[in-house]
C-alpha cells in the first residue's frame, strides 16, 4: 500500500485510556481523521506475555491498515509499546510510520539539557519492564532517573475522581515519596495520566517539569507527518471509534477521556467469520 494524506490516523490501545494520545492528536491536527480501536475485550495488557501482546498488537494494526486504510499507527499504550512496536516497526517499515508512546517521552526528556534527574511514574507493569531506565541509560547514561509505580492512579481517573480532594490526596501520597525527591521533571508513563497532569504541576509550582505522553506524542507525529507530506489539508470524513467489547461503563469513560460524548462502534476483529 502507498499512504496518501487524505487517509485517516491510526491509534490504538488496550482500553480507552490512548483516547488522552487520540483526542491531543485531534486537537493538534484537527484536518487529520483518526480511527480508535481499543481493545477492550482483551484488557488489561499488563497481565499479558509479550507475545499475546504481540499477536494482539498486529491483528489491529493489520485491521487499521488493510480495512481503515491508515497511513499511520500510534501505539497509544505504554505495555504495546514496549512488547510490540520493534515488532510493528520492522513489519511496516518503508510502507506507514508507526509510532510508540515510549520513544518520543525519551527522545523530549534527553533534549532538554536542563534536567539532571527525571522522575518516572507509571503503572507497575510499566515499571517492571523496566523500558525506560534501559532507554534513558542507553541514550543519556550521565541523566540521573528513578521511578515509582503508581497503581491506584488510573482506576482512580477512570471512576472520574481527579481534580478534587480525593485525587489531591492519592496524588500527594505518591508524589511524596522519597523515590521522587529532587526531580527536575517527571515522565507521565501512562496514557490516562494526562487528565492529572494539572494537578500534578500545581503540587510543584511548576518547579518541575511534567511531560505528557498525549501532548509528546502528538507532537511527533505532526512532525513525522510533515516530513513524509502526509500531513492532511482538509478533513476527509469523521472520527471513528472502535471497541472489542462493550459496556456501559465504557461508556462513561470515554467522556472522561475524550472531553464529550462519543459515539463507540463494537467490532470485535478476532471473531470475523
């Protein structure tokens, strides 16, 4: 297949949680049709091996591609991205970009000469993959890094409880650690993270910098989109959101996620008889 820029972008993760990278993608380039696949009938990836992950990972790519005619993948999951995107990468390479939310938090954090230790908070998967201490030590070995797994966060955002005192109070108990002490900026590893990423820079007085996997990730793809011209000049039709399994409760989360109500489409690509 050739990419041409009226095709539509792309994204998936294990839930609902990559809508964050989605809806900032949607607001940085809002001519660009995007296409949400979030496999809920699958999650949570995090107690998945690797190469389920895999198998997964590329049974949707291979939807948005050959389906939904993509001209590029976003990974919007840190657990796909660490077990599938060399995999997705190297399988596409030369026909569409594909891009992980891992790589551009690295590639933003290591750029800033400014920070001399970076904090990583994440969900214990993430953490006990220990991708990004292997990046940073890999591509900056002089940067100081620590991390702190960071469980109760994305339950708690998913039941809608951030920006009160409940998400104050959960917030304060992590960012107190000691694990996080004397940071110059703190990675979001996780793709629901950004609807605390206020609150977040509010308990340091904007004395550390925050980085926010939707915001960065977004980013890049403009870039990568503007260099290979695939960046569209018009909108070429809407937004399209897909699930594997349904429930109410999704529902509900992804106003939390997206900001407004949308309309979610099941369609479950293993059971295509």
């Amino acid at each position: 297949m050739i990419a041409h820029k009226h095709q539509p972008i792309g994204v998936f993760d294990s839930g609902i949680g990559g809508l964050t990278v989605a809806n900032a993608v949607s607001k940085l380039l809002p001519n660009e049709q995007i296409v949400y696949f979030g496999d809920t009938a699958h999650l949570p990836y995090g107690d998945k091996s690797k190469e389920l992950i895999r198998s997964y990972a590329t049974t949707i790519t291979d939807f948005l591609l050959h389906e939904k005619k993509c001209k590029a993948i976003v990974i919007a999951c840190n657990t796909a991205s660490a077990a599938a995107y060399e995999v997705l990468r190297d399988t596409y390479k030369g026909l569409v970009p594909v891009i992980n939310v891992i790589d551009p938090m690295i590639e933003a954090v290591i750029a800033d000469e400014t920070i001399k230790k970076v904090g990583v908070i994440a969900t214990k998967t993430t953490i006990a993959s220990g991708v990004y201490p292997e990046k940073f030590s890999r591509r900056k070995p002089e940067l100081n890094y620590t991390e702190l797994a960071t469980p109760l966060l994305a339950s708690m955002i998913e039941e809608g409880y951030y920006n009160n005192n409940i998400s104050h109070a959960v917030l304060e108990s992590y960012l107190l650690n000691e694990a996080l002490q004397g940071i110059d900026a703190l990675v979001l590893a996780c793709t629901h993270y950004p609807l605390i990423k206020n609150e977040i820079s509010s308990f340091y007085k904007n004395n550390v910098k925050v980085f926010d996997s939707a915001e960065v990730v977004a980013r890049k793809l403009k870039w990568i989109l503007e260099k290979e011209n695939l960046a569209s000049d018009a909108k070429s039709a809407e937004d399209i959101f897909y699930v594997s399994d349904f429930t109410e409760s999704f529902a509900h989360t992804t106003r939390i996620f997206w900001g407004k109500e949308i309309r979610l489409e099941l369609n479950n690509i293993w059971k295509k008889d």
